[in-house]
C-alpha cells in the first residue's frame, strides 16, 4: 500500500514536525499487517456460510484489494485537502470499531438476513481495509518536507507498508489462527486500533471521540459471545461444532464449518448412519473376505467412522488416517470421545504427502473422503496423485473415494475419467438416476463413491451388497460407464478445475 501526495512546503514542513519518523514507521507497517489480519481473518469467518472454495477466496482477496486500492487513492487525495494529522487517529479508530464488530455483524446476518450475507461481508472488509489503507498516504504527506527527499521518504514508507504485510500474512497463519478464535482475533485488532487511535489523538487534542470508539469495540466482543452460528471449537481449518443425535444415546454429528463431515456412534462403531458410508462398506465386503484383516490408509479422518468400523468389524485391520487438520483429530478425542482407536494411527497432515511416503504394494485399501469446503482438495483428483494410490496398493488392492457433485456432475465424470486413464478396472456407485442406471430419469447429485482397482470389480456381488445395506444405490462400470463420462477430460496437475467443475448447490454433505 503506498500513496505520494504532490503538495509540499510550509504546510508539509509543519507536518513532518508533528511526526516523527518512528512514529510513521509504526503506523504504517502496523496499518499495513492489519489489513492482511483482516483479509485472512474474513476468509474463515465467512467459511461456514459460503464455503472455503476458489470462489470464496477469490472474493474475499477481490475485496481487500479494492480496498487498498481504493484507500490509497481517496487517502492521498484527502490529505491534500484537509490537515492530514486530523485523518490519522478517526482512521484508526473507526477501521478498529468496525473490524471489533465484524463476528457479530457477520454471524447475525448469516443467520436473519443470509441473502445480504455478500453485501454485508464486502463492507466489514473494505471499510477497515480502505481506512487501513489510507494510513500510507496520509503519512507519506506528513513526512514530506522538500522535494529533495521525496523518493526515500516514498520508498522508505513503501517498503515498511510491505514488509508489515508480510509480517501480518505469517502471523495470521502461523501464529493467531492456530492460537486464537477467528472473533478474538477482531476483537483483539479492533482493540488495538482504536488504541493506536487513542495515542494519536491524545498527542493531537486530548481523549475525545476515543471512549465511544472503545465502547464499540466492548460491544463488538459482547456481541460476538452471543451471536448465532457460533463454534464448540475452532481450527486451523474450521468452525467446529459436536451435535447430540436426539434419538441415539451415543450418535454424534461432526459439523465443519455448517457442513454435516461424520456421523459416529460412540458406543457402536458399526452403526452407519449417512447412505455413501453404507456404500463403501458394500463395496469393501464385496472385495475382501468377510472378517479378512486389512492394511488400509484413510485420505482424510474426520470423525473416523470408517476406520472405527473396519477395526470392529474386521480384527486386526491397521489403518493409517492422513487428517490434514489436527484440531479435528483434539476434537475427535475430546469431543466425540473416539480418540484413536486400537489399529488406527492418525497423523495431522496432509494427504497427498501422506500419501507420497507409504512404501510401494503397502497397502490393501486405500479410502479417499477428504474435503476443503464442499469439495475434494483439487490435489487429491489428478492423474498424478492417483498414479500414487495406485504405486501403494498390491496387486488386488483397492481405491474407494466418496465424492460430491450436483447438476450435470461435471466433476465426478471428470474423476472417473482421470481413474480410467490410472486403473484398468474402475466402476461409481450412486442413485441409479445420477449414474446412468434409471433411462430417462435425471438425478440431483450429492454423494457419489467412486471404485478403482488393477484386478476385475466384482459388479453383481458390490450390487448384492448395497441391497443388503437398504442404500438403494447402484453400481456402473464397463461400457455403460464409458458411455456415462462421455468426453470428459481428466484431471491433472497443470489443469484441475474443480471448483469451477462442480455445481452450486445449498444441500450439506457428509463424511
């Protein structure tokens, strides 16, 4: 963020005696981390409510830099016309009053009034961040004197505006996101502005205007403890909450992020409540002996209901769980009472280089059910990945990943033909109508589960299975499926356009 106001001379002069070069430093490397706070705060507070997709952040990153574009520009102009140490204190009390009220702001108009949820979200970030943004400029005009030293005072204070992005940037994510709720991070930057405001002001004309700004941020914190949408925990990744099953004494909800992810019942892991679980269980009994004890590595826990399940049901099973998000795994344990149960070995971390350190032929099975959002991670569905799953199973080892696509299913054929360009034998499970099975019919999408494998699917018993389980699903492959994929390009490295693949849709998907 930079800005150069032109006017310099006796009105110049006297306004780099009124700020010292400390001083500037502080206030811009400081406005200019606070902007990028807020830019990567947003991003997970608007999460539960519009999905942590391409699109989202794409919006959000839009936003925050029209907002510095637009305060750097209007911040330079302002300067030129008025005194500009009259600017600096209002700029960061108000940026800080509304950056404090912003989770409440936020998770109340998700909750009543969801159809403004943008237009409310695009102005909690580009007031503070326009504000925040106009600091440079405003500085730069108080620290010009003579046109001698335009240029170092220009790069100087451009380069501190930078390097206080920076540090914002790393300290978000490393430090305040792993540490702090999303609110208490506003909440706490909303604080510190309206500090920073108060000693500018102070400086300048006393203590007036700063004890309503204070009040606000007070309010703002109140606020943010009793708005709906709130979080039993929260993640690096997500807004977590734990929901009771008012019917089943043990049965708990894992919900991220406003999405329904697992299903578990603390006192019988072979109950299986959501519909694709069932499926891949089918799909599992009908590829390996009943009982047989398996080496299998899950691409994605979330409340581990399928590892829960293959260690009961099949004795002896070692499973590996590669869950990205190490809160989950607290909130597994402390939360649903699962902990990490005998045979299952979770590592917080991410699947693909989870994936890329198993040793070849390792593995009987491998399970993708891993999500951003509402969509699998785009690394998770390239050629190149699943050439990965392929190197760790053995010869008659087996891939079953759970998808979730809407409309024409742009995506899930996509996958299926990016499996087929790995696996010689692949066939998808799903509503008859969504896979082709019911001519004639169209389907409405959600839950898919895709099968992948070098020996031959065995299709009739895979279908004898689902029955057995009431899913009500069926199971495509061979000719039908090829016909079902159509034209559809596979996915790769260079090119995997997921989010742009998969259909808006309101309907919550489930682990």
């Amino acid at each position: 963020m930079t800005g150069l106001s032109s006017s310099v001379g006796v009105e110049g002069a006297a306004g780099g005696r009124g700020l010292g070069p400390r001083a500037a430093v502080v206030l811009v490397f400081g406005a200019s981390a606070a902007v990028l706070v807020v830019e990567i705060v947003a991003l997970r507070l608007l999460a539960p409510y519009l999905g942590l997709t391409l699109e989202t952040s794409t919006l959000v990153i839009g936003i925050a830099l029209t907002a510095i574009a637009m305060g750097s520009w209007m911040g330079g102009w302002i300067a030129d016309q008025v005194d500009p140490r009259r600017l600096l204190g209002p700029a960061l009390g108000v940026s800080g009053a509304v950056v404090a009220l912003t989770p409440a702001v936020l998770r109340t108009a998700a909750e009543w009034a969801a159809p403004v949820l943008l237009l409310v979200a695009a102005a909690t970030i580009l007031v503070p961040g326009a504000l925040l943004s106009a600091v440079t400029p405003i500085v730069t005009k108080l620290r010009l004197t003579s046109l001698a030293e335009t240029g170092t005072v220009v790069g100087r204070l451009s380069g501190v505006g930078t390097a206080g992005a920076i540090v914002g940037t790393v300290v978000t994510g490393f430090v305040l996101v792993s540490r702090l709720p999303v609110s208490g991070i506003l909440i706490g930057l909303g604080a510190l502005l309206v500090a920073g405001s108060a000693c500018v002001e102070w400086r300048r004309r006393g203590w007036r205007g700063v004890p309503a700004l204070a009040l606000v941020v007070v309010a703002g914190g109140l606020g943010a403890g009793v708005a709906p949408g709130g979080c039993d925990a929260e993640t690096k990744y997500h807004c977590v909450r734990v929901v009771a099953d008012p019917d089943r004494d043990g049965g708990r909800t894992l919900v991220l992020d406003g999405l329904r992810h697992s299903y578990v019942d603390v006192d019988d892991p072979t109950f299986l409540e959501f519909t694709y679980v069932r499926a891949v269980a089918a799909v599992v009994d009908a590829a390996f002996t009943e009982g047989e004890p398996l080496a299998a590595y899950h691409l994605g826990g979330g409340g581990l209901t399928f590892p829960r399940y293959l260690a009961a049901t099949r004795p002896g099973t070692r499973s590996l769980v590669s869950e990205i998000d190490g809160g989950v795994v607290r909130v597994n344990r402390d939360r649903l009472g699962v902990g990490s149960p005998a045979g299952v070995d979770v590592r917080a971390e991410d699947g693909r280089l989870g994936l890329r350190r198993l040793e070849a032929g390792s593995r009987d099975l491998v399970v993708g059910d891993a999500f951003g959002g509402v969509s699998v991670p785009w690394h998770l569905t390239t050629v190149e990945a699943l050439r990965d799953v392929r190197r760790v199973l053995d010869a008659d080892g087996l891939y079953v990943a759970n998808l979730i696509d809407h409309g024409e299913l742009a995506f899930v054929r996509a996958e299926v033909a990016t499996l087929r360009e790995v696996f010689p034998h692949v066939a998808v499970v799903g509503e008859p109508a969504d896979i082709g099975l019911a001519p004639g019919a169209s389907g409405e999408g959600g839950n898919l589960v895709v099968v992948a494998s070098d020996r031959p699917l065995d299709v009739r018993a895979t279908r004898e299975a689902l029955d057995a389980r009431k899913t009500g699903w069926g199971i495509s492959g061979g000719d039908r499926l090829a016909s079902w994929v159509g034209d559809a390009r596979h996915l790769t490295d260079d090119h995997a356009p997921v989010d742009q693949l998969l259909q808006p849709s309101n309907t919550q998907h489930s682990r």
